[in-house]
C-alpha cells in the first residue's frame, strides 16, 4: 500500500461502498482491498481522512457508506436560538438547519448535511456529523444583565447574548472587547469563556487589534528573521551582486504610487520606437534576499501578503526589506527584475523579454501629483520635479490610453470600487472618510502592470514551467440567469449574459441608470473569486487567456514564488529540473496564498467596519442625504457620500406589510415598489455598535424619484 496513490486507493474506496446500502466496515474494506498488516494504520488514515473530507460516511455501527447527491459539505455561519444556517463550502448558497440538529454544533464547523425538501427559508438539511471543528473562538462585547451577571454580546455568528462562565476569574470589566470559547453545558445551553481582554469594545483600535487576533494574521517577526533582514539590509550591494545584471541605471525609469506608499515595489519606462514602443516594468527583486525556506521566507509564507488597515500595515516583510534595500527608492541603486514589453502602435505586446537588472529610479512619483499634471493643475513647484520625465509621462499617457481601449474592446469589465480612506488623529480615532477616488495616472500604471503580468504569465506557459498563475473561472450559469432575470426585472436591456462582452455592456448600461451599484454588486457575486493556481486557466474578469501576479513581491508572497521560479529559468537551469524542484512548491503556494487573501480582505473588511462605526457614533441625532445601496428582507442599506453604509431595519420603516420583491424593491400591499435601490433618502443614525461594525439609521424622509 505504500506505493498506491492516495487518489486510487480514494477511488478504491468509494467503488466498493457504492453500490452497497449498508455500507462496509474497516475490517471489511480492509479485507476487501486486501490490506497487509503492516499496511492498516496508513490505511486507517487514509479512511479517517476521507470521512473528514466528508468523501464517506460513518455510521454508528462504524460502517462507512458513500454520500448521495442529497448529501453537502457546508460550515456553520449562524447560530440563533432554536436553528442556523450552514453555508455551502463552495459559498454557493446557505441552508436553514432547525435547532434539535445543532447540538453540540458551533459557527465555524464544517458539517455533512442531508439536504432535506425547504419551505420560504429556502433549502433545509439536518446535520448527519461534523466533518471538522472550527477553533469556537469568537468575539464580542462584555456587559452585564439585568440582574449584573456578566454577558457576553457576541460580535458575529453567534446571534445571542451568552452568560459568563469564567466571570469570577474575570480581569475584563463592562463595555470591553472580548474573544471568547464557546462551549456547551451539561443541559445544552451554550456559555462563553473569556481568554482575552482587549479593552475599551467602543474603539475602533482596540477592535482592530482583537480582528487581528483572531484571523491569526502574525503582528511580529521572529527574531532571527530581523536578524536576517538587518544583516541584508546593512550589507548593501555588492560589486558580486551586480555581475551578470542588466544596468539601466542610465534609463529614464521612475516610480509613481500614493503619497504615503514606502514600500516601493515597481518602476516604470517607456521608450518610443518607430514601430510602437518598449515598456520596461522593473519590480523589485525580492527573491533574491528571500531565499527558500530562510527565516524570511518562513515568515512571509506564513503571513502570505501585508495586510492594510486604517490605522496600521502589517507588512509580509520586515521593514529593513520592505521599505529599505527592496524599495525603488529615487536616487538609490536597486536590484530588480524587469519585464521589457514591445508593443506595436495598436498596444499589442509582440514580445517580452525578463531579465536581472539594476535600476536608480530618477523621480519618486506620486499620484496626485501626475494628476495634476495630466489636468494642468500643477504648480511650478511639481512641474519642476516631474520636467526631466514630463516626456516619457506623456508617451505612457497615450499607451495606456491604446491599453484601456484594447481592454474595453475585450469585454474587461470596470465594477464600482466602494474602498475607503480614512483620517485619523494622533490618538488614532476616525476624524473623516471619503470614498476612495482614483486619476488617470492610478489607471495608467495599472494598465502597465496588467500588460507585464499577462506577458510574464504567457512566457511561463509557453514554457512550460512550473508557476502560480491567477484564475479567475467562469461564473456559474445559474448565477448568470440570476444576474439577467435580474436585468430583465429593471428593465434593462442587456440581459443576455452568455460571454464576458455581455457582463461588460450591462454594466455600462447601468451606470446610465440609478441601478448600477446593483448591478455592480451583483455581477461580482455571480462571479467566482479569483484566486491563485498552479494551472493556467485564464481570467474572465479581464477576459485574458494568461495572468499572474508579478509586480508586488513586496507584499504579496505568490508574486515572490514566482520570481524565484523566473531567477532560476534565468540561471539556465532547464525545465526538467524546475519540474522537479517546484511541482509541490507552486500547489502549496497556491493554496497558502489564496487562503491567506481571503483572511487579510476578510480581517481588512472587519476593521472598517468598525472604524465606520466609531467615526459615525458622534453623529448620533444627526441627519443625512444618502441613496439606498440595497435592500434585503430584513430591511434598507443606505449608503452616504462619505462611503459609510447604514441599515434601516424593515421594523423601523413607517409603511407596514412591505414584502421584498428578491430584486431591487420592498413592495406594498398592492405590489407597488415603495423603496428602490438607487432611490435618495433622508436618514437620522440612531446607533452604532463600533464592535461589531453595525451602524442603524431611521427615515427621516424619504425622496421619491423625479
């Protein structure tokens, strides 16, 4: 058995359970499959894992049956009081389990479900094991009862107040954030175990800290890392270093991000050619101080990419890297790794070359700044800096300009951003927050960093190297006929959705209209979640055959995989070779990376919400204009012009029998919509939980569309 591959011996199994009502046992199987002695604790393994997968079942009696179509994987999102709902594992959907079913179960496990007929809740299963526990730490708010026995108002999942177990070895006090265990007494009542006070639940900071904590996203490097880092960073470059490098010190090559940006990861140049242009993209090579499975390594793995929150960075590299020696900044030699594109006068890249190099970035460029420039709005003080590049920056404007077009006519799609930016004090505390906007110049280096990734990814495929590609697969064809009875239902026109250009026209034909928040929400959730692979499956949102991330080794550890792959292949090591030292490197790569993604957007959505909280809970009383965002069963989001979003709670809303038409609407009695998405509103906020990120507002008057 020690030679059988694990996916056979999978397939084995479920072959000889199949087509068996009752099912086999261990002992069974193990006979059946002929497993030697020596042989049956791996093979006990292999089982147990296939019931964790939830690829088998186990009965009481120990017999192992393969599940049905009727069967699920789902995790537990939301725990009430008598019933929850699970969400399928492919976050496809969520089904309502009645609470006699939840026992012993808690938000985060993973569950075999059976699939059983729904009512107007939609699908309902019951739970048939837990395939997987989650960590039950979860956080909240610390109060107290009417009787001051202390309570715990969980922030999320766990949709009620928990008594205290642990109070009289409490050191939390009131109103403190908490992370706490959730564990079930003897008579099935679920309790919370506080292990870790943060402080004051009312500041934002403060909660920052516990969504850290609990994402288990690492704060702090470990020592002989920094060591690591300092020692680079002190060594400078060396004359050995450059050896072998390509030396553009004397390229007009510069840098442009925001204002506040200090790790510096990608340059730029331009050259025009008779025939069209070269693009040099020049991102730092951080792989060249990273080296495989070195302290800095370890830790960037674990950390996976830098997290942004409002009032910190957590970077995937220490500072000595990050901001120092693997930072273009202007004036100063710096190791890189260019992509030199040539395009012809359409903007078509004909051919890339990627080659080690050596750059000095002549301007630290700043995107207000260049927009600015491209607006005429510049004083004679930012002209004077830019004037030795002002040429090469309106070559690139024209290039991106061919770009972008070349995008549209693709079927790129161009969603609403609904990111934030935040002011705050020296005490850290929110002072203001505006939508963030962004120039010509942002969309300018943006279509250059596209252009290199897609170049660097097409020259890995054609090579056929091992590599982490980024995917983004085709939505799925229900959500698609979702999305266009959708369409139809708001009298749109573009409601035929069969390929990518279609996505693309209906979105542009909602911007026309007060739907096209909708309309953007609702194309991002038809679509699948991009994500990284180590097979090439092309990008549907860009509508490219090949993509990766290549520009941000800084910050992102898939974009650092893949340099040390392209460092190697430059080296002239051969393909067969690179097979064979990066196969296993590049799925786990992946995987981690993909995984660590969705745990920083996650962790950086939380503390927004939060820090939303804080900022609006001194304008408690006050009234603002906003437009309605959505609208759901339980009630109307409005949204203002500052970005910060608000519910008004369907009990809150002076009509009485409004019924929500599963669009855009909340309809009365005789089917007349009465709230719309993309209707303006007068709101009054009348609380905010800065804990658990939650801001309520009430109609003050409500604007009917002219």
């Amino acid at each position: 058995m020690a030679d059988r591959n694990k996916n056979e011996l999978k397939k084995t199994i479920i072959q000889h359970i199949s087509g068996s009502r009752k099912g086999a046992s261990a002992d069974r199987l193990a006979a059946l499959l002929r497993i030697k002695k020596r042989e049956r604790a791996r093979f006990l393994l292999a089982l147990a894992g296939m019931e964790r997968d939830g690829d088998v079942i186990r009965d009481k009696k120990g017999r192992y049956t393969a599940p049905g179509t009727d069967y699920v994987s789902a995790r537990l999102m939301s725990l009430q009081r008598g019933y929850g709902f699970a969400r399928l594992e492919n976050g496809e959907g969520d089904i309502f389990i009645h609470g006699h079913d939840l026992k012993a179960v808690l938000p985060g496990d993973t569950l075999l479900v059976k699939i059983e007929e729904g009512d107007l809740r939609g699908p309902q299963g019951s739970v048939i094991q837990v395939l997987e526990k989650g960590s039950g730490l979860y956080t909240g708010r610390l109060t107290e009862d009417k009787d001051g026995r202390p309570i715990v108002v969980p922030d999320a999942f766990i949709r009620y107040v928990l008594p205290v177990k642990n109070h009289r070895e409490l050191a939390a006090k009131k109103g403190d954030k908490v992370r706490f265990e959730a564990e079930y007494g003897r008579s099935g009542e679920l309790f919370a175990r506080v292990v870790t006070t943060y402080g004051n639940a009312d500041s934002a900071k403060i909660c920052a800290d516990a969504i850290v904590d609990s994402a288990g996203i690492p704060t702090e490097f470990s020592e002989d890392a920094i060591e690591q880092a300092q020692k680079l960073a002190l060594a400078g470059i060396t004359q050995k270093e450059l050896d072998g490098r390509e030396d553009l010190r004397d390229r007009m090559i510069f840098t442009i991000d925001g204002a506040d940006a200090k790790d510096l990861d990608d340059a730029v140049s331009l050259e025009e050619t008779g025939n069209g242009w070269i693009l040099g993209v020049h991102i730092a090579d951080v792989s060249h101080y990273v080296k495989e499975n070195t302290p800095l390594d370890k830790q960037a793995r674990l950390r996976g990419t830098s997290v942004y929150f409002a009032d910190r960075v957590i970077p995937m590299l220490p500072e000595e890297l990050s901001n120092g020696i693997c930072s273009l900044n202007a004036g100063e030699d710096r190791l890189t790794l260019s992509a030199i594109l040539t395009l012809d006068k359409m903007g078509i890249c004909k051919d890339v070359q990627i080659r080690k190099s050596v750059i000095r970035s002549r301007v630290r460029g700043v995107y207000s700044e260049v927009n600015m420039l491209f607006d005429g709005n510049a004083d004679p003080d930012i002209q004077s800096k830019y004037a030795d590049v002002r040429p090469t920056l309106d070559s690139m404007r024209e290039l991106a300009a061919l770009l972008r077009k070349n995008a549209a006519e693709r079927g790129t799609m161009d969603l609403i951003s609904t990111e934030s930016v935040f002011v705050l004090d020296e005490q850290g505390h929110p002072v203001d927050i505006q939508g963030r906007t962004t120039g010509e110049s942002e969309g300018m280096i943006e279509q250059f960093m596209i252009a290199a990734n897609v170049a660097v990814a097409s020259f890995a495929r054609k090579r056929g190297i091992p590599f982490v590609y980024r995917i983004h697969e085709q939505p799925d064809s229900e959500k698609l006929e979702q999305l266009s009875e959708t369409a139809k239902r708001l009298s749109l026109k573009q409601y035929k959705l069969d390929k990518p250009m279609d996505l693309k026209r209906l979105m542009d034909e909602a911007r026309e209209t007060k739907y096209a928040r909708l309309i953007s929400d609702r194309l991002l959730r038809s679509m699948a979640k991009a994500r990284y692979s180590e097979s090439p499956k092309g990008h549907y949102g860009l509508s490219l055959d090949d993509y990766c991330h290549f520009t941000s080794p800084i910050r992102r550890y898939p974009d650092l995989s893949i340099h040390r792959i392209l460092s190697d292949a430059l080296a002239g090591i051969d393909r067969v070779e690179l097979v064979r030292r990066y196969t296993a490197f590049v799925r786990e790569s992946s995987e981690l990376s993909s995984q660590h993604e969705v745990r920083a957007m996650n962790a950086e959505r939380d503390c927004e919400s939060c820090y939303k909280a804080e900022y609006m809970s001194r304008f408690i009383g006050e009234e603002f204009d906003g437009v309605i965002s959505s609208i759901s069963a339980y009630g109307v989001y409005v949204e203002l012009p500052n970005s910060v979003e608000g519910m008004i709670r369907l009990e809150s809303l002076p009509e009485s029998g409004l019924r929500y038409d599963e669009v855009a609407s909340l309809l009365d009695r005789n089917n007349r919509p009465v709230y719309t998405v993309g209707d303006a509103m007068k709101i009054r906020v009348v609380g905010t939980d800065v804990s658990s990120g939650l801001i309520d507002f009430e109609p003050v008057l409500k604007t009917l569309p002219q």
